[in-house]
C-alpha cells in the first residue's frame, strides 16, 4: 500500500494543545499516511479566521476544530462544505453530555482552561522546584518535595520531573551514584521516593551520546562522568544492580524505563503516587 499526503488542519482558539495531543494520539495509528499538520492557534477574530480559510483553500484537508464562537464555527463549517472537507468540532460529544448532565448551557469562552488561577501558580511553583532540585541540588529541602525521583545517571530523571512540575508536582531529582554517601533524609522522606532504571544496553547507549554532544574535547566532563566506567558494560550492569538493590532495600518501586516514553513514566510515576497515599490514608484510619 502506497503512502498517502493528508493534509490535517488543526483550528483552535486556544493554544491548541488539546489538538495537537488527539492528533498525536490518533494519526499515528495510521502506517500509510504521511500527515502534515497544519497548526493554527488562537484564532479569535474573523480577519485571523479568514488567514486559517486561506491556508486550507490552499493545502486542502481535513479539519479538526475546538473553535467555540458560534459566529466563526459556522464560516468555518460552510468553508468546509464548500470544499467538500471533512470538519469535527472534537469538544461538542464531551460539551454536549455535560449540558445534559448539568442541566446548564456552557459559556462559550475561549481558552478559558488558561486562566491565572491557583493551579497555574502551583505549576509555576513547581518549575521553580524542579529547577532548584535538579540532579540533587538543594537536597535539604526534599521535605517540600511532592515525590523524589532516584535512580543512576541519564535515567531520565530531569525530563520525568520537568513533565510533572506541568502537571503541578514538585519532583526532586537525586542521582544515585556508588560509592557517595546517601543523601540526608532521602530515607526517611515524608512522600513517594520513586526509582527509575532501564536496560544496560540502552543506558550505555544513551551515555555514549551524551559523551558524543559533550564532545572529544571534553575530557573533564568525560572525567567527571567517571571515566570509561561510565559506558563499560559490566560496570555499568553493577551500577544498576546495585541501584536496584538500594530501592528494593528501602522498599522504593522501580519503574523500567528502556520502552516508556516520558509521558508514560510520569503516568505510572503519578499512579504509584495515588497508591501510596491511599495506604498512608488506609494506614491512618486504622490508628
């Protein structure tokens, strides 16, 4: 079967991360077509509208809209009938069941989801956390921690917990690393401690990288990582046995990371975070 061209305009009046995710989510389950998106955002105005109309008269395809204005919905329905395009409004199914259910009509406001509310606040905050706590910085303050990743290093600790403080989490970042002292309080921490690992070969692959960008010249970086050790297959299969045996010993989960995208592992990272606050809450009803 020959690869087909699609077209996929994605119209938002918002940032259009609500697109750009379903479009992720379900173009990829499409082996045979080579899809171009065609993002645009913030599309509030007729004269914005109308750049939008262009664009497709000119790449035409498919149509994907979150747009709530009823007066710009219909010129971009009637475009697209004229065009004889397919277009789905992906919010109504989801709009439409909860006016029901609620017994109230929405308001049609864009972009109301981004609003400077306390939750933006917290995420800001929580930026500012994983900043200041990444690769076991400022360690004294794991206390404020909502979750502490460990786990040896290039175990995609930082982006892990970078893609949490989004979501509003404060994740510390602490290395493990053989043959340093345990860092204070990590054993004893008052939230998750979570272990990330991965596969030998995928992780002396991913250092080998890392040793590339730094580049040949960068040999007290290479000193820094701890030599040769840094990618010698058997040292690198006792650093993770032995970050293994430090979480297993502390009684931390472990999540395999080789195959998991990022947004995976922080999927299972808030999963685990959910059990282990239902046992404390279990735990302290019982005393």
């Amino acid at each position: 079967m020959e690869t087909q061209k699609i077209n996929l305009h994605l119209v938002s009046d918002a940032t259009g991360e609500t697109l750009n995710s379903l479009a992720r989510a379900t173009t990829v389950q499409f082996e045979h077509a080579d899809v171009v998106h065609h993002r645009w955002s913030l599309i509030r105005t007729r004269f914005q509208l109308h750049r939008v109309i262009e664009g497709i008269e000119h790449e035409p395809g498919p149509v994907l809209s979150t747009i709530v204005d009823q007066g710009l919905r219909s010129e971009l329905e009637k475009t697209c009938q004229q065009l004889n395009l397919p277009i789905v409004n992906v919010l109504d199914p989801v709009m439409n069941m909860l006016q029901e259910y609620i017994g109230e009509t929405a308001a049609a406001r864009p972009g109301r989801q981004y609003v400077l509310n306390v939750d933006y606040f917290k995420r800001i905050d929580a930026m500012h956390y994983v900043l200041a706590h990444d690769d076991g910085q400022a360690h004294t303050n794991l206390g404020e921690a909502d979750v502490i990743l460990v786990g040896v290093s290039r175990s995609s600790k930082t982006p892990t917990c970078f893609y949490l403080a989004n979501r509003g989490i404060k994740a510390a970042n602490v290395p493990l690393v053989p043959g340093t002292p345990e860092i204070p309080g990590l054993a004893t921490a008052k939230c998750p401690v979570i272990g990330l690992t991965l596969d030998d070969q995928a992780l002396i692959e991913i250092r080998r990288h890392r040793l590339r960008l730094i580049g040949a010249g960068g040999q007290a970086g290479f000193a820094r990582q701890g030599g040769t050790e840094y990618v010698d297959e058997d040292a690198v299969k006792q650093e993770l046995l032995w970050a293994r045996r430090m979480c297993n010993s502390n009684g931390w989960p472990v999540i395999d990371v080789t195959r998991r995208s990022i947004e995976e592992t922080a999927a299972t990272v808030l999963q685990l975070m959910d059990g282990w606050h239902r046992r404390r809450e279990k735990a302290a009803a019982k005393t």
